[in-house]
C-alpha cells in the first residue's frame, strides 16, 4: 500500500486537474459574485467549463476503451463457434438489445 497521495496513472493526473479546476473555476465565479465582479465571474465561469469540458473528454475515452474491449471479447468469442451458433448468439443478442 502507498501512502503517497499523489495520483500515478496519468489518467489520474488529467482527473485531478480537470477537477481542480472546476472546482477552482466555481470558487472564482462565486468571489466574483460575492465581490460583485464581473471579470472574476467570467474568469471563474470559463475556468469551470474547461474543468467540465476535460471531465467529459477523459471519460468518453474510457467509455470508448470500455466499448472495444468488449468488441474485441465479444469477436473472440463468436469466432469460436460455427456458423449456426454465431448466428443464434447474434440474434439472441440482437432481441435482448431491442429489448431495451
């Protein structure tokens, strides 16, 4: 077990720095409201969207990880079988995801 807090997967590090800056970005618009500025705000405002904006990208690309692994276990598979019951596995799982 590390005790070291800091993240060492560079996934992790584009997490923390996505989050830190939308969190960082939502305490700048709220000084700025609660100063009643209006460069804080839209300072604080485009910092929280790029955070947001960075959280969305990073986890669309693990989604999209998750989805080829899946295809790539999912061909693996089914080449294993003969025609017939490649066949009934695809409609099987055809039905199940119309199902949906």
């Amino acid at each position: 077990m590390s005790t070291d807090p800091s993240p060492t997967n560079p996934g992790d590090r584009e997490d923390a720095l996505a989050l830190g800056l939308l969190g960082g970005g939502a305490a700048v618009f709220l000084a700025g409201i609660l100063l009643g500025s209006r460069f804080l705000r839209l300072v604080g405002f485009l910092a929280g969207l790029g955070g947001g904006a960075m959280l969305a990208a990073e986890w669309m690309q693990e989604r999209e990880e998750q989805i080829e692994e899946a295809q790539e276990t999912i061909a693996e598979e089914l080449a294993g079988l003969d025609p017939v019951a490649r066949a009934q596995v695809i409609a099987n799982l055809t039905a199940d995801a119309g199902g949906d």
